[in-house]
C-alpha cells in the first residue's frame, strides 16, 4: 500500500527498515521468499463445545463516568472470544434472545455451506428466543470471526461480532498472544444512545462513519506488553465502514498473516485495512516504562488506537527477527487451464427500486424479499449489472456464476465507483496475485480492498458445492445492492 510519511516513523520504529531491507521491494512491499515452513504443531483432536447467547447487554464505551449504552453481544463481554485447536471440533449452542431474527456468519472459515449461516440462503433466520447449533471443524489456524448477515447495519453497529482463532501455526512461540478489535459506534455522545446506522448520504458514498473510535471497546486504551518480548497482535477491522491506514509509532513491527493467512514476515509501514479485514502482526514490546502506540495514519491528524507499556524485566537484547507461521493448507490454485471470471463492481442501472409484494413460487430466495430485515428499499450498487435485493424483480437474482467443484478459478474484480469496496467472498480462501493500483504482495485472503478504477486479480478453488455469497464489506453497499452469490455443483 502507499508509503507515505514514511521517514517519520522509521525512525520512530527503530531498525525495521534496516533488518528488513532484504525483504522489501523497490515500492515498498514485500518480495516474500518462496515457501513457509512446515507445520511443527500436530493437529488436536476432540470436541469443543460453546455456548453463544445473542442479547441486550449495558457497556460503557466512552468511559466509565459517561453514559452507558445499550450493545448486542453474544456473551458477557464485548466481541466474544473462541480459541480452539486446529483440529479439534467445534459444537455451538447459539439462542437468540434479540427482539429481532439473526444468525452468524463465520467469516473466513472454509466450512460446509449450510453452516456458513446466510438466512434464507444456507439456513432460516433463528428467531427471538429459538435455538440453533452449528457445527464443524475449522480446516485452517489463523484469526477469524463471526458476525450476523441480516440487518448487519444495526446488528453489527451494535457491537454483535465475536473473535475465533484457531491456533497450531506457531513455528515458534511469541511472548504474548492478543486479539486487539477495532471498531467505530455511532453514539450521541451526550447519551449514550444511537444515531441512525445509515444515511442516504452514507448509503451512496463512502459510508456512515462511528463517532466514537475504539480498540477493544476501550477508547484508546493502554496496554500492557512484556517488556523488549515480541508479541503477536492480532488486529481485526470490525467496522461497518471505516478503512484505515494501520502502522506502529514506537515498535518494530512486521506483517505475518493476512486474513489469518500466514506470509513470509515483513515489515510494516502502513497497511490499508478495510471492514472485515484481519492482520497478525508481530511488534518488538517497548522496553520497561517506554511506550508505542498503534495508529491510524489515514487522516490528516493521525489517530492513536491503542498505545503499548512495557512491563516487567527485560527480554535479552536480539535483532527483531519474527518467526514466521507454518505453512496453510489452503489448495493453491493451478493458474494453468483455469477458468476466467470477471465480476464488475458499480452503481445500479436501476435508481430506486421497490421490494416485492408478493412471492407465490414458494422458493425461499424470492421469500427473502419479503423480509425487511434481509433487504432494502433502496438499491443503489451491483455487480455485474445485477443488484440484491433484485431491483423490481419479485425474485432474488440468480448466480452470478455457476462453478464446477474442484475446478480453478481467476478472477478479475473491476472497481467502476470512486469509492473503496472490501470485497468479500464466503467460504474459500483465495489467492491475490495482483492490483493495478496497490502495492499488495501476492497472498491468500478473503476479503480483498478494491480502491477507485482498481483490478485485482485472485484465483481459488472451487472445492466445496453450495451457494457461496460475495460482497461489499462496507454494510451500506452491501444492504443497499452490492451483493450476489455463485453457485457451485
């Protein structure tokens, strides 16, 4: 991504530019050398068993003597955490004590499809006061999370998000483990209370921006690190909208996986991190006493999101020196003989469009329509000319593509808008090969961010069947019409 105002930090971050020289490219990326090492962890086995209750709960984001307000979350504390084991299986008891339907999406996990948990698509929407279990076992180690798919807006923008990591990538153990989330609230700042989620304006541009920043549900907090250790940071954008420019003040840090996907390490500047997009990082601690911070740099006055202490005695002085992860088991596509795809990302043809009234096939794509919690009044974005809800159609519309399992895909994603788009796919992990715009290193993610007039190219497997939704991550885009689904058999 762009480098800018680099000198200031470099210096600020000590010897990251000098240990990593080796690793960088003329533009500033990495040149990640070939291979990762093999996995050393073996694989857990067994069941895991997690209870998740969806429900109203009191948190006081702006600080403990202003307003409290009322958040979604699926536990006691904000953005539930779930570890587990690669390996091991994961067994959920979700109820729904909301005074609307919801369901959970679990973002990045190559699962089957009808745990994938899209309402109406891969299962119906659990509503107030039912059940629901899921089920499965994550193929892959990294830092996941999961989230509703159905009014994300006002569900996620109440906080109803949770963290999964999958540990057994450590080829060697860092001294501290912390998942760090990111994440804006629209509050009144006088009470405690919502703004609206969404605005036209947001809707057609750019996005409604939170006005209370936090990390970890804390404005700006102060953590503490082991002092001089290195530490993996996991940090999770979990906005409805913002994209940032994420880098270090004070600390060495060095990029290890993207979207939970392990990279040869290399160092961080800046790194362009959008709605649902994952980073693991590993940072050299300040030593006793001295601190770092992790900042924004994509304003015209930087913002600190969190600032670092060191604690304790003093790890021996070393060269910064991350280990890196263990190789994934994602298939690697086999570019040669691969099917083409080409999905166009731009405004509606059609303005305005009007819901269905009525759904006589008793096919429950077109029955979403008629839910008003899983569609909107407004389409104002599609892809490749198709807009979900499906415009003035009484039928939700059909594939964008039809796959066959096992086959490769490359596919070229067009930005025809002069806004950003975090384009997500469900339930493969595909590779990015190349940007016409970005500085990005070829690596495996999920979600990808495509930038005004870019083409990004990825290639994936296509090694589950079912219907897999793709997507605008910046909820507006997505709840007003940037969303479709291929269907693969």
């Amino acid at each position: 991504m762009p480098n800018t105002a680099i000198s200031r930090r470099v210096v600020l971050g000590g010897g990251l530019a000098v240990a990593g020289a080796a690793l960088l490219s003329v533009r500033g990326q990495a040149k990640a050398p070939a291979g990762l090492p093999a996995r050393t962890v073996a694989a857990a086995s067994g069941e895991k068993r997690v209870s998740l209750v969806a429900a109203e709960r009191t948190l006081r984001l702006m600080g403990a003597d202003r307003p409290a307000s009322r958040v979604w979350t699926y536990g006691d504390a904000p953005f539930d955490l779930v570890r587990l084991a690669q390996g091991e299986s994961l067994a959920i008891e979700f109820e729904n004590q909301l005074p609307e339907h919801t369901s959970i999406h679990w973002h990045g996990l190559r699962i089957p499809n009808d745990q994938d948990g899209v309402p109406y698509i891969t299962q119906a929407p659990v509503k107030p006061g039912e059940r629901h279990a899921y089920s499965f076992t994550p193929p892959d180690t990294g830092t996941f999370w999961f989230h509703p798919h159905c009014d994300t807006a006002a569900q996620l923008g109440r906080g109803l998000a949770g963290v999964m990591i999958v540990e057994g990538d450590e080829t060697r153990a860092y001294d501290a483990d912390i998942a760090i989330v990111l994440k804006d609230w629209r509050l009144d700042v006088e009470t405690g209370g919502y703004l609206p989620f969404t605005t036209t304006r947001g809707e057609l541009r750019a996005g409604t921006f939170g006005t209370v920043r936090t990390a970890n549900a804390e404005i700006a907090p102060r953590m503490e690190l082991p002092a001089g250790g290195d530490v993996r940071l996991r940090l999770l954008n979990l906005d409805s909208t913002r994209v940032g420019s994420v880098g270090f003040e004070g600390m060495e840090a060095a990029i290890i996986a993207i979207d939970g996907n392990p990279i040869a390490p290399f160092p961080l500047r800046e790194w362009r991190f959008g709605p649902a997009m994952r980073l693991d990082v590993v940072v050299r601690a300040p030593a006793a006493g001295a601190e770092g911070r992790l900042m924004d740099f994509f304003a015209a006055d930087p913002v600190t999101l969190a600032t670092f202490v060191g604690k304790g005695d003093a790890r021996k002085a070393r060269a910064f020196d991350p280990a890196p992860l263990s190789r994934s088991s994602v298939p690697e596509p086999k570019l040669k003989g691969a099917d083409r795809l080409s999905f166009a990302f731009a405004t509606a043809s059609g303005g305005k469009a009007a819901l269905a009234t009525s759904a006589d096939s008793g096919d429950p794509l077109a029955e979403a329509m008629l839910d008003s919690l899983c569609a909107a009044s407004k389409t104002n974005w599609s892809i490749n000319g198709q807009s979900w809800p499906g415009g003035d159609h009484s039928r939700v519309p059909p594939p964008l593509f039809t796959l066959r399992e096992g086959r490769t895909y490359v596919a070229e994603l067009t930005n025809e808008t002069p806004h950003v788009h975090p384009i997500h796919l469900h339930g493969f992990t595909f590779k990015v090969i190349k940007s016409t715009r970005a500085d990005l290193p070829v690596h495996f993610a999920d979600t990808v961010l495509l930038t005004p007039n870019d083409r990004i190219t990825i290639a994936f497997v296509a090694d589950r069947v079912g219907a897999w939704m793709v997507h605008c991550h910046l909820i507006e885009h997505q709840e007003t019409g940037m969303m479709g689904y291929i269907r693969v058999v």
